[in-house]
C-alpha cells in the first residue's frame, strides 16, 4: 500500500478531515516544501549573513509562490502509522502567469511533477491555510516539526498560513514563526553541531542507511525522508543525552552551532 497521499483541490477537505484525527496520537511532523527556484537577489547591504540569508529569502518568497508541502506524521518514537503516513499538497501554479526560476522548475519537471495537473486542480492556497490553521497540526506546542535546512520552507509556511508581510528583521520573523510553529528541529543544524556534517539530506541518509520512499525533489518523499533520518539519527547519536538544546534553532537564521566532536581526520562527513 502507498504510503504518500496526493492532496489537490478536490480532495483537500477530506484529506484534512484525516489529518486533524492521526495528529493526536502521531505529533511529529515531518516537513519539505517544494518552491519555483530562486530568482532574486538582494541590492540592499546587510549588517552580517544571517541577516543577508534572510533578506535574500524573504525578497523571493514576497515574489514567489508555493508549490508542493509535504507533511508525514510519526509517534515520538518514530513509528509511523498504518496505511498514509505521509499527505503531498499540491498547489495551483501557471507557468504562464507564475514567476519562477527556470532551472528550480527543470528540477521539478525532471522529478515527475507535471504542472498542467497542478494549473488546473491545484489547491487555492487559501483554502489550504483556512483549514489546516483549525486542524490542530499548527499553533499547537504539543506537535514537534522536523525539517533539513528550512529556511526557505518556514518561510514559505509562514507565509501562506498568515497572509501577511514578511517582517523585515530575522529575530521578528522566528517570534512570529514560533506562534505558528511552537517546536522545531532542523536537521542540518543538528548534524552539524554533533558530526560535524556539511551534506545535504539525501547523503546524510545514505550514511544513515535510510531508503527514499518515492521521487526525490518531491515534498512527500523529502519529508518522510526528514522524519525518518531525524529519528534515526537521534537514536545513533542521542543515546543518554538530550536534543532539546537544539529546539528552534533554523540553520542559517541562527549563529553556526559549535561542533561538540567528531570533526577529526577520522570523522569527516562531506
């Protein structure tokens, strides 16, 4: 049985009706989106990098919009319930009308999405927004989301589910993302604080020897990799110790964490 459901527009509310049941006893949150590429750079000057990151995703997003958010949702431990683990929303895009960046949506295309599907039945991303801020999955501090370098992705999320300006400064952004989203953990952030690791999500996987379900480059397959490698992850490198220290720390919105180990000639994760 499959275990990533295709959510458009004419299944969204039944979808959601699922969602707001299994969040109870499956509060972990695995999360990706997927997004048209990146077609603007900042011409402002920027006090450090953080603030320049930021700057540089916030002018995109203002211009952008979403594709694809992949939600999978597991127990504190992992396990994932039977059946659909994992909803894929797919939203309205028009290549004709909608900005992108021509190598984002290559990528995109060449990973199996086809956007006349998704010009003609894709979700009004209002609609969207509407449903899931009354579904328990948001605003909730019971429910953990778990993402691999989200920058770009909470933005994003933020974005769609308030329908406001993005705020200017960084710290006013993550205040207002944390009342959305209460618990957070980024991946990239973590591994490179405990490993030393500098890859991306898919080879810390491998390392890991967590097997892909579904297409790369696809938000429902990139978030049930996320949970998957967060939990084992935390299990090979967490044993007796405590993740919390890393709680809402968002790689490239927050200062480089230091390594605590594991960056000799030995241990080096590319």
């Amino acid at each position: 049985m499959d275990t990533i459901k295709e959510v458009w527009s004419s299944n969204l509310e039944e979808e959601m009706r699922k969602i707001c049941d299994i969040v109870e006893k499956f509060p972990y949150i695995g999360m990706d989106t997927e997004f048209p590429g990146v077609t603007v750079q900042p011409m402002a000057r920027f006090a450090n990098r953080i603030d320049y990151q930021y700057g540089k995703i916030r002018c995109n997003v203002n211009e952008l919009k979403i594709i694809q958010i992949g939600l999978t949702f597991t127990d504190e431990n992992g396990n994932l319930p039977d059946g659909i683990s994992t909803w894929q929303f797919n939203f309205q895009f028009d290549l004709k009308k909608d900005q992108y960046a021509q190598d984002g949506i290559n990528l995109l295309q060449h990973s199996g999405i086809d956007f006349e599907k998704f010009k003609k039945d894709g979700i009004n991303v209002s609609d969207f927004a509407e449903l899931l801020t009354t579904s328990g999955v948001v605003l909730s501090d019971s429910v953990t989301w778990i993402s691999y370098h989200s920058c770009y992705d909470f933005v994003y999320f933020y974005k769609l589910l308030s329908n406001l300006e993005l705020p200017k400064k960084v710290d006013d952004f993550l205040d207002n993302l944390l009342y959305y989203f209460p618990v957070i953990y980024d991946i990239k952030f973590i591994a490179k604080a405990k490993i030393s690791y500098h890859g991306g999500l898919q080879d810390l996987a491998d390392l890991l020897n967590v097997k892909r379900t579904g297409p790369q480059h696809q938000a429902g397959s990139d978030s049930l990799l996320t949970s998957q490698t967060f939990f084992k992850f935390k299990e090979q490198y967490f044993q007796g110790s405590s993740i919390e220290i890393y709680k809402n720390k968002i790689y490239d919105f927050v200062p480089p964490p230091k390594p605590e180990g594991y960056n000799n000639s030995n241990h080096s994760y590319l």
